[in-house]
C-alpha cells in the first residue's frame, strides 16, 4: 500500500481554479461556435470538454487531463433544400453544440471556481489570524 502525498489546502484550490478556467474557457469557445456549420474539416463543428482527473485519495487537487471532441454525439439535421451544403434530402449537419446545457455548464465551472477562490480567501484570513494572535 503505497501512502499519497497529500497536497495543501492552496495547492489544491490553485489546481481547481486552473481546471474550471480551462472548463471556462472550452465551454466559451463551444457557445462561439455554436452556429459553425463548416471547419476546416469540412463537418460542423464539434463541442468539447475538458478532461479532468485526480489521484486515487483525490488529495492531490485536481489534474488537467486534455480537451475531449465530442464524437459521438451525432450532428443534428436541419432542414435547408436550398442551401450548397444540403444533402440529397435537403438536410444540413450543424454543429452539436447546446446553448442550454452549454450555459448550465458555464453556470457549474463558475460556482466551482468561486468555491476553489473563497478557499483560498479564507485559508489567506486564517493565515492573517494566527499572524496577529502571534504577536
């Protein structure tokens, strides 16, 4: 059994702060892209997601894994027969972005940043705290 170093309250609220900036900033690019019917790819655009990770204890605080393109979740169709990038039905592939649920989590990524932020705020008063007491 091998014992996990245990990282400090700063460490670990710092590696949150980092990991919901990153969320914060995907989720924004998602909502900037929501109406790209055409990459360089050729296909709309797809959503993405931050990859987040921790160790087994979870003492460690939080680990930036990567960014994640949503494949799997299918392009949704609309209906357009005139448009050039119609199929032969008159369908148009848009991108499989969800304003809601990308505002739901840009909503989740916020709160979980001021959570991590008054972590640090209040360990910084402690600090403050046992200084004065000291002198």
């Amino acid at each position: 059994m091998s014992i996990a170093k245990t990282a400090s309250p700063v460490d670990i609220a710092v590696s949150g702060l980092q990991a919901q900036s990153m969320r914060l900033k995907v989720i924004g690019n998602n909502i900037a892209n929501a109406n790209t019917e055409r990459t360089e790819t050729g296909q709309p655009y797809r959503r993405q997601d931050v990859i987040l990770s921790t160790d087994e204890q979870g003492l460690s605080g939080v680990r930036i894994g990567g960014v994640n393109v949503d494949a799997t979740t299918p392009f949704p169709l609309e209906y357009r027969p005139g448009d050039p990038r119609a199929d032969a039905d008159g369908f148009v592939k848009t991108p499989n972005v969800q304003i809601p649920i990308e505002m739901m989590r840009m909503m989740a990524a916020s709160r979980a940043y001021q959570a991590n932020a008054a972590v640090l705020k209040r360990y910084q008063q402690n600090i403050d705290v046992t200084l004065e007491l000291l002198k």
